[in-house]
C-alpha cells in the first residue's frame, strides 16, 4: 500500500479532526495511534495520519518523535507530509510548531507552507494574522490558554520566535491570483534566504490553492484547512478518484455496551453533560476524592456496573472553570490535570473490560490518556458526528472492535453525547 499523503498530528483529537476533512474530502484516510508496530495490517487508503502526543512537550521530544514518524510515512511512501498542528497555532515561544517544521523539512531545500487557517470554524489568516472568529488571535479566548497562552496574532512573529530559520509571508493578493503566483512568491522569498513562510487563506478556495502548491512541496504545516486543500488537490489532480464519505466499513454495528467518559471542562462539554443528565445515568466524580486514592474509581466502576446493561452511563471528572481553578492552586496545574487524567483513563479500561465496545470520551489531553491505556493501534474514519468530530472504528484492537468518538473540548453541539452513541451501533 502506497501512501499519497502523510501527516503527523500534534495530539489525537486534532488527528481525528484533521482524519475527518480529509475523509470528508475524498481520501480514505487511517488515523494511527503513534508510529504502528510492524504488525499492524491497515487496509487499502490514500491517506495516514499518525496522532503523536506532542503539543506541549519540550521542542526535542517533539522533533524526535516527529522525525520518526516522518521517517515511518516516507517508507510507505507519503511524498508531502503535513505537520498537523491547532488551527490556533497553539505554543509558546519555546514551541514545537517551529522546530518541528525546520526538522521535518531538513534535507529539502523546498519552502515550508505554513498555514492554521480553517474557514469552516472561523480560523482565517490575513496578513500573516490569525483570527478567531472576528477576533485577532492576542484578543480571543486564546490569550488566557492554561498552558499556550497565545499573546501576538502576528504569526510571521510568532513562527520566527520559534526558528532558526527566516519566516516570510505569502500575502491574500498573491493566493488570491493562483498557485503559479503562490509559486512565484515562494520562489522570490527562497532567494532572499526565507525558510518557511505563513500564508493567508480566508476562504476554502485560498486554501484549494495552497493545497495544490503544497502537494508539491516535502512538508507543510497547518490545521485541517490545509489539508482541506491538499485532499482537493490530489483529487483534482487524478491520482485519487473522488469519494464521497466515510466508507461504510466503518460503521458496522460492534454491539457490546456504550459509555461516556468526560474530562474536559470546557464550557462546551459542561452544557453537553447538562443535557445529558435529562436522559442518561450522570456519575460526577469527586475531584479531591480521585487525587485521594483508588476509592473513588472503584466507586464509580460499581456505580457503572449497576447500570450500564441497561442503557449507556456517562462518567465526568468535569468541573467549573473557579472549581478547576481550585483543585490547581491546592495540588498544581499538572499534578492535577495528569492525576486526573490518568483516573479517568483508567476507569475507560476498566468499563471496556466490563463490555463496554461503544465509548464516547470528552477531552484532548483525556482522550489520548484512554486510547493509550486501551493500547488502541489505530481507527478507521467513519461519519462526522459534529464538525472535526468523526466515528472512529478501532484497527487491530486486541479488545475487539471498537467504535469511539473522540471529542475536542470545545466542540460539539448541546446534544453530541447522544448524537454520538445513536451513530454507534
Ligand atoms: P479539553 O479538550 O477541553 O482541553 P482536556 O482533556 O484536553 O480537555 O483537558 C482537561 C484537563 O482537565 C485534563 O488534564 C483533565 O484531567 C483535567 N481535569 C478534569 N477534571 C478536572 C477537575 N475537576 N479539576 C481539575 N482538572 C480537571
């Protein structure tokens, strides 16, 4: 199997979110958890994303496993690779965003296309910079992230701050005139010594053609928006045939009980948990009691077990922003979130070794604890449930199949949980 495209996620839900609009735009696409072991058979696809768990991890970490996953697309052929980042370009100045994309391109002498734009959820990029929503990046929600509070919206600033190298811009005016003037800047900067360079997209069409010049290239950087073009454009161009859809392997019923688990606390998945309480068996754990000991999980595991062979159980961790804030300023930011984290990862195992094939998990950083400790190799992408959140069937899993959904903090509408479990059979 030969691979068209390659990507390397910084962290799992964006990999699914970013395996979704490739999916969505034609590509059969695979999302692999970490570099697959050498017996992971994965079926016939176009497209491979690789989820690392890099986002937040010191710049070598970060460029070492990325490099290896690099490596691992090349061998199955992957001729561009996109370094999927945040479409809010989410990192510090001591971040991975710039490293990686210097390390990933190392031995090409080809410009870097550089782009977080997502115009589906109101990421545009214009003169290098990026706005949420009609917000600039330094006045969004953003400049109060826990842990890459982002400051500049410049994001020509931003990158350089992270590179070695020289960071240009390719402005709207050029996109705007195609891919040969989009090639003709690249060329233009290159000879001034420029590296990488942060290109505007406003619309999809921006990104169709940044996608066409990218494919080209040996390594681009970007958000799902990039990859929006890059699918399009190897469709446009021939080498794939146009399909529309997840393919419908994907959602075979697995049978077995269902569960939520939640993590995040973002106000999206407070709300989501609200309306969930209307119809669903809710567990809130206790914050204090999970850093306390196993008293509270096994708790929650008995609470679940009394129930869920009647209907699906939803398990959250979730709190307040002031109760967040709280649980932090007593036992630490990290200390906390990871204690946390690891409990609620442990409670997914336990439900699935209780029978649980169905298993929804609210939050980034606890979807990828669970899927770790589940030791799920990787999914095959199936239907969107809400936009960037697709149904995700498990490739290899020693449990068995498995359908997920994997959900970002702050997407989803009010009802994803049951939107969720009634697209899993
Ligand atoms: P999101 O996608 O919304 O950012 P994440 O799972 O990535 O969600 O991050 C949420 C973090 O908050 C995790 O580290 C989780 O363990 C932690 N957490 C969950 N519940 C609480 C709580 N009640 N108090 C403090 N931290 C919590």
């Amino acid at each position: 199997m030969a691979i068209l495209l390659g990507s390397i996620a910084d962290d799992y839900t964006g990999a699914s979110d970013l395996a979704n609009t490739l999916t969505k735009n034609g590509l059969r696409t695979v999302q692999t958890v970490g570099i697959p072991g050498p017996s992971l058979v994965l079926p016939e696809v176009d497209a491979v994303v690789v989820s690392l768990k890099i986002r937040s991890v010191a710049a070598p970490e970060a460029v070492r496993a990325a490099t290896a996953a690099d490596t691992w697309l090349r061998q199955r052929g992957a001729s561009h690779v996109l370094y999927k980042i945040c479409s809010t370009f989410d990192s510090t100045d001591a971040g991975n965003i710039g490293p990686v994309t210097e390390a990933l391109k190392s031995g090409s002498d080809q410009m870097v296309l550089v782009t977080p734009a997502f115009p589906e959820t109101g990421r545009t990029v214009y003169l290098g910079h990026l706005f949420v929503g009609e917000q600039p990046l330094n006045e969004s929600p953003l400049k109060d992230h826990p842990l890459n509070p982002m400051h500049d919206a410049n994001l020509v600033r931003v990158l350089g701050r992270q590179s070695s190298g020289t960071v240009g811009l390719v402005g709207l005016a050029t996109v705007s005139d195609g891919p040969e003037a989009v090639k003709a800047r690249l060329d233009t900067l290159r000879a001034t010594g420029v590296t990488a360079a942060i290109a505007d997209a406003i619309f999809e069409r921006d990104l169709e053609t940044l996608g066409t010049v990218a494919l080209k290239t040996w390594v681009s950087t970007g958000a799902s928006g990039l990859g929006l073009g890059l699918a399009r454009a190897l469709v446009r161009s021939g080498q794939v045939p146009l399909r529309t859809g997840a393919t419908a392997d994907a959602i075979r019923p697995v049978g077995g009980l269902a569960a939520i688990v939640a993590g995040s606390c973002s106000r999206a998945t407070l709300q989501q948990l609200a309306i969930a309480e209307q119809s669903m068996p809710v567990l809130r754990l206790d914050p204090e009691r999970l850093l306390a000991g196993s008293q509270e999980i096994n708790a929650a595991i008995s609470w679940a077990g009394d129930r869920i062979s009647a209907g699906p159980v939803v398990i959250a961790a979730s709190a307040t922003p002031e109760a967040v804030c709280q649980l932090q300023s007593r036992y630490g930011r990290d200390a906390s979130g990871h204690a946390i984290e690891s409990a609620t990862s442990f409670i997914a195992a336990e439900l699935v070794a209780r029978g649980v094939r169905r298993l929804v998990i609210a939050g980034g950083e606890t979807s990828g604890a669970a899927v770790d400790r589940l030791g799920i190799p990787a999914f095959l992408i199936g239907p969107e449930i809400a936009p960037g959140v697709p149904v995700l069937r498990t490739i290899g899993n020693v449990q068995g199949d498995m359908l997920l959904a994997l959900k970002s903090g702050n997407f989803g509408g009010g009802d994803f949980f049951a939107a969720a479990l009634a697209m899993m059979h």
